[in-house]
C-alpha cells in the first residue's frame, strides 16, 4: 500500500508542477492615435488572446490496476492589445501525460524519464490579420482554441479620386441653376447636378461640419444645398440686402461681408440671420470672403479697388493687405485648407491663384460654365465628399 500511495503521491506532484502558476498573467493595452484630410485617418489594434495550458496527469499502479489522476488548469486568462496593428492568436497546447511507473511519457514533446516537465509551451497560430489605416476595416473572428482557424473579411471603403481637391461653384447663369465641381488642379469645371430653381446664387461655403452654405440673392435667404443632388433647405431670411460674401468661423457658425452697410456679420445656422459685428470702414463693391487656419482670420477682395484684404472677425474692421494685379469684376474667394492656396474667380470664368505675399494672379485654367462663364462664389470642403470625390 505504501507503494501505490508514493505513486499517486508522484504522480499528484508532477501534476502541480506541471500546471505551474499563472498567478502573474494579466492583461495590458496600449492606445493608438491618429490625427484628420477632408479624407479623414485611422489606425486600429487587433486583440490578441492568450490561454493558459490545460495539463492532465494519469498515474497507475501496474500491479493493482489501481490508477490517480491529476489536472492542472490555468484560471488566469489575459488580453493584449497590440500596438503594431496585427495580432498574433496563441492557442496553448494542452499537454496530456500518462505515467505508467515508473517512465512519464509526453506525446507532445516525446520526453521520456524525465522528472522535470514543462506543459507551458505554446504554439503561434500563423494567421494573423494586420489592420490597415488605408480606409479599409478587417473584422476578424475566431476561436482562440488549437485547431480553430479564423477567419478575415476585409471591407474596402477607399474613395480614391479627387479626395476633396476641389471648390465648388453654384452656377446661377444655367437653367435652371447648378452645382459645379472645379478641379483645383486644372481648373476644370464637371456640372454635378441641377437645382429645382433659376436663382442667383452669389455666395458659397463648407461649414467645419462640411455642409454647404449658399446665400440665394433672389430670396434673401441662406440655403443649404446638397451637393450630391442639390436638394434645398431652406435655413431662413438673412435680414440683410446684399450678401456676396460667407465663409465658415473659427467654430461651426458662418462670417458674412453685407455691402449694402458695409459691415461684418455673424451668421446663425440655426435660422440664418445676420447679426452685425462691426463697419468694414471702407465702400465695398463686388466682393468675396474666406476663412483662413493659417492666419486665423478671413481674406476679402474688394472689386471696387482690386485689393486683398484681411477682415479682422473680432472688430468688423477691413485692413488693406496688397494690391492685386487683376481686374476684377464679380468675385469669388476661397482659402482651400488642405493645400494652403488662395484661389479666386471672375468674369472671364476662369479659376485663379491669389498670390497673398506678392498680390500676383495667375489663371490655373477656364473652368468651362455653361450658360455663361462668370464665376462669383467658390467653397473649399474640409474633407473628401464622396458623391464629389467620385461622380
């Protein structure tokens, strides 16, 4: 009897041994970051799953057919986020050893009269799914078990095309009205769609939530316009007369240039009325208006003089900046954030660059309007649109 308790004994021993302790596995996460093109960026981290081993133990005495068994179980099981995109599925391999006295066999490892076993080696699943920043999202399922394969389904979400390198223009001398893109690049215009109205249109912008603004002329309204149908909402009356000029705010709300009084106005986008800030200071003809990031305030040019100024949005107060060397007749301005240029419009319909060190204008290309080539409003989005990105 002595003899078959020192095997049990044993064989409960190496069991112990065996199973180890996983007091200390836990579980740790690392975050990552990232910083948005009107295309937006992305980064995201796989979940990786470690399980702890499962070990058994038979011992049985051969000259009584009496037989004890022993299994060690690891409690403890861990997550991990990895940091570098892909995950890696550990899948631990559960070690059964049967003891027969006196030789301990491992299938797994094949050791034999070995007093010192060590269940704990694990295995590396090679699947592994590496999630891209490009616009592309992986959902990975899978069961963290040895043998379990997963499986990856990748959903392409890239826009490519234009990827918000482009203005648009209402284009009010077409009936009925319409909604142009102009590529930044080449100048050249691609009609989009048509509104349910003939009105004049003499004023654009992309909010910071990229919603298109348009001041209509005809009813004295601000409008938004979808730009991928070009269905109408109509916000409400601006309360002013002549409103060539809008522009997104350093917020969510829009700036807007009133000629008829010559001031600087604060438009609500909840009802669209205009509330005066302050006096420009000077008489201002045809105009267009722009908020600038880099300069933290907005660019005007005045088509009465021809000149580029800054518009101070906290006072109203116009200041001179520089003496272009174009003549301009109708305007439309805009600031395009994701390549820092100025770009302006006029009468002969083509799309230019505003040098604002020098006061340079230099034609990019004819944008080629239909029903007349005056351009008088031009927005910049702060991110892609995919309707516009890829018509």
């Amino acid at each position: 009897m002595k003899t078959r308790a020192a095997a049990i004994g044993a064989a409960v021993a190496i069991a112990i041994a065996a199973c180890g302790d996983n007091s200390q596995e836990g579980s740790s996460a690392s975050a990552t970051s990232t910083g948005t093109e009107t295309e937006s960026g992305t980064a995201s981290s796989d979940a990786q799953t470690s399980q702890g081993p499962n070990a058994s133990i038979t011992a049985t005495d051969p000259s009584s057919g009496m037989s004890a068994s022993a299994t060690g179980t690891d409690a403890t099981e861990g997550t991990a986020a990895s940091s570098d995109s892909s995950a890696t599925e550990l899948s631990a391999t559960a070690a059964t050893m049967t003891m027969t006295d006196p030789t301990i066999t491992d299938p797994e490892t094949s050791t034999t009269g070995d007093p010192t076993i060590d269940p704990s080696t694990e295995t590396d699943d090679p699947s592994t799914t590496d999630a891209t920043t490009d616009g592309d999202t992986d959902a990975t399922t899978g069961d963290n078990t040895t043998g379990a394969p997963d499986t990856d389904t990748d959903t392409d979400t890239d826009t490519g095309g234009l990827d918000g390198l482009w203005l648009i223009t209402v284009h009010d001398l077409t009936t009925p009205s319409s909604v142009w893109r102009i590529d930044i690049e080449t100048g050249e215009g691609l009609q989009l769609c048509e509104l349910d109205v003939n009105h004049n249109y003499n004023t654009s912008t992309f909010s910071r939530d990229n919603i298109l603004y348009a001041a209509n002329a005809t009813t004295k309204d601000l409008e938004i316009i979808d730009p991928c149908t070009c269905a109408r909402t109509v916000v409400g009356p601006t309360g002013v007369n002549a409103l060539p000029g809008i522009t997104a705010d350093q917020l969510f709300g829009l700036y807007g240039l009133e000629t008829t009084q010559d001031i600087f106005v604060d438009i609500d986008t909840d009802n669209g009325m205009a509330t005066p800030i302050g006096a420009l200071g000077i008489n201002w003809g045809t105009g267009g208006l722009t908020w600038s990031d880099a300069l933290n305030d907005t660019y005007a040019i005045n088509g009465s003089d021809d000149r580029l100024y800054v518009i101070d949005h906290i006072t109203g107060m116009a200041n001179q900046l520089i003496q272009t060397n174009y003549n301009f007749g109708s305007v439309g301005i805009e600031y395009h954030s994701a390549t820092e240029q100025l770009f302006a419009c006029s009468n002969d319909g083509d799309l230019l660059e505003v040098d604002i060190d020098t006061g340079s204008v230099t034609s990019i290309g004819p944008m080629g309007l239909a029903g007349g080539i005056k351009c008088d409003n031009l927005a910049a989005p702060w991110a892609g649109i995919a309707c516009v990105d890829n018509p």
